[in-house]
C-alpha cells in the first residue's frame, strides 16, 4: 500500500517528468503535483492539460516544500540542480532523477557531498523518448516498462521504498541494480545501438556519391536508422555522461564484426551460420521477454537451437 | 498499355514469388498464371487461395509453354534453373529474376552462356521479406515499392519494357541500373544493416553474463534487433553472392565508427555533434524520401543544418 504524498514537485515537463507528474495526478498519489521548467510556457501548458496542478517559477521555493522531488532534466543539468536542491530540501525529503547513465550522478554527489545522500534515490525508467515537450505526457506511459533504482548500501531502504512503489503504481516493474551495472547494461542495450545508426548513417551520408543511396533504402535500414534521428545533444551528453562503459562496448562489438568480417571474406559458411542462428534465436529470446509469451515461441526457438547444434556437430 | 501475356510461369511460391503471381493474376495481366515450387502442397495452396491459375509439378515441360518466366528462387539456386530453362524455353520468352543480388547471376550465365542471354532481365524487387511462404503472397505488396532491373548493353530492349511494365502494373517504380551499382546500392542499405545486426545480438548474447542484458534492452535495441531474425541461410547466401561489395561496405562503416569511437574517448564534443547532427539530418531526408513529405520536414531539418553551422563555425 503507497503512502499519499503532500506535495510532489517534478523538475522538467519533458516527455518523462510530464508523464511521470500526470501518472502521479491522475491516480491520485500526492495531494499537490507541481512543476517546474525553464520554459514557463510549458508549465502553463501543464497545468491547462492537466498534467500538473499547478506551477511555480521559484525552483528553490518550490523544492523547499516538497516532500518528493523528481528530477526529469538532461543528464548533464542534474548534478547542478541536485547541488542547488540539497541546500533548500526539507530533511524528510525524497529526491529522484530519471537520468539514463547513473555512475556520473553518483559522482558528482560524492565531488559536491563527499558521498550520495542517504534521501537521493538514482533511477532510470526505460522509456521511450521519441517524442517531446509537455503536450507528448501521457499517464500510462510507463506500464508495463521497467524502472532501474541504483541505490547504494548508504542510501535510505525507506526512501527506495517509496520511490519503487510511486513507479510500480503507474504500472512499472521496478528492478535495483548497481549503477555501474547500470551502465553497463545500458551501453549494451541502449547506447551501442544509437551509435552504430548514428555512425551508419554518418558513413553512408558522408560521400557526394552516396546521396541517392537513400533513395533505395528498404526495410532493414529503415529499422535500423530510426534511432539516429534522435536528439544530438542529448546523445553527446551520453557519450560523456558514460564514456567508458560506451567505448568498452564499441570494442566488444568491433572484435565481433572483424569476426564476421572474416567469415565473409574466407567464405567461412558454418561461422557464418552460426553467427547468423544463434543472432537469430537470441533475437527470439529477446521477443519473448517483450511480449511475455514465452511458451508460444518456445517451439521456434528449439528448432533453431537444434539445427545448430546439428550445423555445428556435423 | 500493356500487352496481354498468355502464360506467365512463377518459380517459387514464396512471398515475393506468390504476390507477383497473385499481382499479375488479380489484375488479369496474363490469361494463366502457373505456379511451380519444390514443394507441392505450397502449389495447391497456391491454387486454392487464388494466387495461381495452375500449378505444374514438370518444371521443364512448364517452363517450355511458358510466355514469361519469373525466377523467386533463393540466389543460389537461380543459376540452375536459369541454365535448365534456357534449354527448353521458347525463342520469344522472357526470363527474369527477383534475387537480391544481381552480378552473381549475371556471372553465372556468364560462365554458361559467355555472355547474359539478351532475354535475361535481371531484376530485384525491394519489398520487405519478414513473412514467408505462398500463405503471405498479398497481389499488393509491389505498390509503392522500387524494383530496380539491371540490363546489359546485350539486353533486348522491348523484353525490358515488358518486365518493367508488369511490375508497374503491380504498383511498383522501376528503376535501372548498373548490376555493378545494385550491388553497391544494396551492400550499403541492406546487407550491411543486417550485418550490424547480427553481429550485435551475436555479441551481445555471446558471453554468458549477458544473458539477462535482454531483459532490459528498450526501444533502440529493438528497433535495431529486429532485422536480425531474418533468415540465417537467406543471409548466408547473399554474403557469399556480394562478398567484395558487403566486405567494402563493412570496411567503411568500421572507419566511421573508429572516427566516432576516438571522438567519445577524446572528449571532442564538436565532432560527436557533428556526426549525430549529420546522421539526423540524413535520417530526416530519408524519411522524405520515403513518405514523399519533402516540404513539411523540410523545415526541421533546415534546423538542425543551421545549427549544425553554427556549431561548426563557433
């Protein structure tokens, strides 16, 4: 059972802090969501939307009555306002983010505090962000999406507790892990990803002769490249925010296409099978994670791993 | 206008091969449509869901009585059945192919005939392969679609006309081009695509603690993965077929991520915004492309140059 919050202030009425202030308004969850955005005209537009209850435009004013703030705003702005936020909170106070890389955080915390205060909870909640601005918020966004809490074995289990059933009342799996398995993960998942389209799409558009190339682009590469039209700012600030976990990945998978690469060029058809099988099966695994129909792909599944087992045996 | 067929024949009752019968049969292009397929219960599916007029289990005495001949056989096997057509087809036939890649074919008669029979039209549809089988043939899927034919200087001009005025009928834009062009064309928005992808999931699901990475794998994961569950011995095939233009391909998109990767490990913020600005500009003009709305993104992207200028010159 969720305690009913007095006043809850999100920091930012992005896509995330919009839906997170409307999913908390909507159920009913604190008594008052208030917001704050450098660009007042979103705010007004929260509050006409319903996505807020009302606005303030004193960031330090408003953080000093509330009894949770959430910190919705570029990865790169959080250690300032966590700095700002800190000197002002009540000391019962609350205080998340919804930043996509987490060791920086914690950092920045341990440069300004010495350590991460016990009230700071880091979180992630893995969300889309294709959209933007206040007028994309919606209430359900984070059902059935996951949520990352990375405390550490400073920080407050009451607190963690309080942030982990906020996000699990708008519908979300809460999970906790260390933040450098955070990041990590999500270099894996996330960030590599972005930077193979982006650089995909920088390669192929980088030479005067490749301009009509586009023209003939189908089916994979559109999959593929939907994903570098996302923000460049907002991506820059990733590769610092999580450098290194990044630049590991790029050389996991840079050993892994010189592989193929070679497979290729010696006409190495088993590697290349079983390359292509067990990315095939792994891509299926992956489906049923999303889809939670585990059993029904199950029957596909086997047959692949089967044939290549057989491919490899034989 | 075009001209009435009398015997069209359709090698391969899978999806591109059963929806350019289903095309050609719903729109009476030809006054029978005949199917052939390795595997008969396909043809009578064929029969019964109204994609074919008839199927023939005798390929040699089909193709013989045939007007016009369509090869939707996986690469490797088009160029047998190329050879054993052309020993029984009549002289005006024409012949034609939907194959991935296109110098492969042209290669093999090469090696068979010295030089591309003159009523040979190479061609490839670009239309997506996610589905499979006769069940998914949909007498629609060419519209809107490019299909790309790759004539010689030896090619019959007036059997061109003929295959491109099919396909138009179908809905489809016909482009020529070099086979030599194709292959480039496709290495680079096709081939590699799905190579990245499988050399990600691949990667990504080599090492046994990576298991549970999948679990938290969100959009661009996704939207990039999905690719890599096509068919593994489709994709075998066409690694071997245009091995010289997928390994050019592969070099420089290695050179672009080495490019990207120095940036991220240096810090160098300007050339990071330069390629994610870039790479979404390209994305952006893409998407015109694509959905024919040139004017009404145009101003987004127009954006993002400037800023890009901007960035650049400060």
């Amino acid at each position: 059972m969720i305690q009913k919050l007095d006043r809850v202030l999100v920091v930012g009425l992005g896509l995330i802090g919009g839906s997170f202030a409307s999913g908390i308004k909507s159920r009913s969850l604190a008594n008052t969501v208030v917001g704050y955005d450098i660009n007042e005209q979103e705010c007004r537009l929260g509050v006409e939307l319903n996505v807020i209850d009302e606005y303030s435009t004193d960031l330090l004013s408003a953080a000093s009555e509330a009894d949770l703030i959430m910190l919705a705003v570029p990865v790169k702005a959080t250690e300032a306002l966590l700095v700002q936020m800190f000197t002002v909170m009540k000391p019962t106070a609350i205080i998340s983010d919804v930043g996509s890389t987490k060791m920086n955080i914690i950092e920045a915390a341990g440069r300004v505090f010495g350590t991460l205060p016990h009230n700071f909870i880091p979180g992630h909640p893995i969300a889309g962000a294709e959209k933007s601005g206040v007028t994309a918020a919606n209430q359900d966004l984070f059902e059935r999406h996951k949520v990352i809490l990375t405390p550490l074995e400073t920080t407050s289990v009451d607190a963690v507790k309080v942030i982990a059933s906020l996000w699990q009342a708008l519908g979300a799996e809460v999970l906790e892990m260390t933040p450098e398995r955070h990041d990590e993960v999500l270099a894996a998942t996330s960030h590599l990803p972005h930077i193979l389209a982006f650089s995909l799409v920088d390669t192929l558009a980088h030479e005067e002769q490749n301009k009509d190339i586009f023209r003939y682009a189908a089916g994979g590469f559109r999959d593929f490249t939907r994903i570098a039209a996302s923000d460049p700012v907002m991506w820059h600030d990733i590769c610092h925010a999580n450098r290194d976990a990044i630049l590991d990945q790029i050389d996991q998978f840079t050993d892994g296409l010189s592989r193929l690469r070679t497979a290729i060029d010696q006409g190495d058809g088993q590697t290349l099978l079983g390359i292509f099988t067990r990315a095939r099966v792994a891509r299926e695994y992956f489906s049923t994670l999303l889809t939670g129909t585990a059993y029904e792909l199950k029957p596909v599944v086997q047959k692949e791993a089967n044939l290549l087992q057989k491919k490899e045996a034989g």
